[in-house]
C-alpha cells in the first residue's frame, strides 16, 4: 500500500498540509479550471432542487465550484479531517452547508439519498477504491449522477515511481472498471490537467448514472477491508504500529511537500518548454516559495564557488 494511502496516515498529513492547502497546493495540482472543467459534466439541470454530497471535501476548494450550481444549503460536505473541513466552515460561501465528518467507504447516510455525488482528489487515500465507487453508487437517488475526479498513473517512468510510492494513481482504465463494476450507465469522462503539464491525461472527472434504487449489484468483496478512521479506537494501536504510522507519515508528507516546489518550477518554466497554456498567476505565497528556492539555488552556487 502507498505511503499515503491509508485512512490514518491521510489524516496525520492532511493536519499540517491543511494549514497551507488552499494556498500553495490547489493553486498548482488542482486549479479552478481543472475545477470548472470537470463540475462542467456534472447534469446540474434543475439545480435549485438537486441535493449533493460532497465527499472529501477538504478544504472545500471543490464545493466553492459546487455551490455556484446549486444552493448552498442542499450542499453536505463529507471528510475524515476535521482539519480540512474547519477551513472550508469559515468560508463565507460555504457556511450554508452540511459538514459531517466521515468516511468515503463508508458514508455516513442512507441509501438513495442524493441527487448528486462528488468526489475530487480523495480516491488517492482511499484502500480500497472499488469500495468507495460502490458507495457512491448507494447514497444517490436512482437517475442521478456520481462524479469522480482523480489524478491518472503517469506514464514517465520515474514519475510513475514517485507517484505510486507517494499514493494511489490509477491507470486510466481502472476508474472506466469501478464504475461498470459498480453498476454505473451512461458514464461519461472528460481529462483536467494543469497549465504546466504536457500530457492532457494528467487527470480524470468520470460520471455515471444510477440506474435503480438500492445498494450497488457489485459482487465485489474487500480483500483486506480497513476499520473506519472516525470510529477506530486509538488504544488499540500498539507501539509498531505507532511507529511504522509515525515513520509513513514522515516520508509521504516529505515526498509530498517536494512535489510543491518540483511543480512550481515547472509552472514558470512552461514557456521554455514550448507549452503555450494560459498560465495561472501566482500567489504571494507561491512567490515567496520562489524567492526561497533561488535564495537557496544561490547560496548552494557560492558555497561550491568559495570551496574551491
């Protein structure tokens, strides 16, 4: 399993990361086009009537999308981080909303309740993800739409090995196989990527249809199910497990925190690369990571020049 790829590793990083979420990491991996784009296929006919789930919510980056289709008040925003989620409750265009904490394979709410389901960047913490896309299917209403959006296993080799050491990437051909294993019609997808990125699979927004009432016909069975993160006891952790989840955490939020700067620098460099995207404009504190980074590069090239 990925280093991030597990509930109670996801919410240890997510309690740091959450501090400079919105900031630092959706401005780059995850940009109000990409957002756009993808809420763009989403049936939001009629959305003054339509009730949607939103599920990993985080920072409510994605709802901030969701809440210019519907109102906000029909809007229920669900999350394992109470981190992530106290941000997204003080957003003045969110406070409307439902906030509930919990889980994505095993959300907190009856079958054929939602009109809409949407999930973005959460199937990348999620063990088991055939289990999520099942329970996406359970909470809507029959007609209505599930919508997922995640980043897609790269192609450079070495990407490909930093990207599934750090979490779950899955190969494209896996979310069009959750869906029809879950029992979706009608699916439909569209590709997001940032301006910086070459290849345009970069990331996937998959919908499908919920033809009838009920739980998912999947017969799909967890192989190696995991105890729900806001009902585990934490007594019952022993000191190994302590420390592997200490030592995890550690090494993916450093993998994770090098891919912030890796991605800026090939935000300012898309020029140079010949890629001709509109750019986004960056952040103070985008800028400030900038400064930091040459301040860096510059004291390296002048310790290496006065060695010598």
């Amino acid at each position: 399993m990925r280093l991030m790829q597990h509930k109670q590793e996801a919410y240890w990083f997510y309690r740091y990361l959450s501090i400079f979420y919105d900031k630092l990491v959706n401005p780059l991996f995850w940009t109000a086009r990409m957002r756009d784009k993808s809420l763009d296929i989403g049936h939001w006919e009629d959305g003054e009537n339509l009730k949607v789930i939103d599920v990993g919510s985080g920072t409510g980056f994605t709802t901030e999308g969701i809440v210019q289709r519907v109102p906000a008040g029909n809007v229920t925003c669900v999350d394992q981080s109470p981190h992530q989620m106290g941000h997204a409750k003080v957003k003045p265009e969110l406070r409307e909303c439902t906030f509930r904490e919990g889980d994505a394979e095993n959300i907190p709410f009856a079958d054929d309740t939602f009109d809409r389901y949407v999930s973005a960047g959460s199937i990348e913490y999620w063990p088991d993800p055939q289990l999520g896309v099942n329970e996406s299917y359970r909470v809507i209403k029959p007609g209505g739409w599930a919508l997922l959006i995640g980043p897609i296993e790269p192609v450079n080799p070495i990407s490909k090995f930093a990207a599934n050491t750090w979490m779950l990437f899955p190969p494209e051909e896996d979310y069009h196989a959750y869906y029809e294993e879950a029992g979706f019609e009608n699916v439909q997808h569209t590709y997001v990527a940032p301006h910086w990125q070459e290849n345009e699979r970069y990331g996937i927004a998959i919908i499908g249809q919920k033809p009838k009432a009920g739980k998912s016909p999947s017969t799909y069975r967890p192989v190696a199910p995991e105890q729900s993160l806001v009902d585990a006891n934490p007594e019952g952790f022993d000191l190994g497990r302590n420390l592997l989840l200490a030592g995890r955490v550690l090494l993916g939020s450093t993998a994770g925190f090098i891919f912030i700067p890796m991605a800026l620098l090939a935000s300012v460099s898309a020029p140079l690369r010949g890629i001709d995207a509109e750019p986004e404009p960056l952040n103070d504190e985008q800028k400030v990571v900038l400064i930091g980074l040459g301040v860096a590069a510059g004291a390296w090239v002048l310790h290496r020049l006065f060695r010598r």
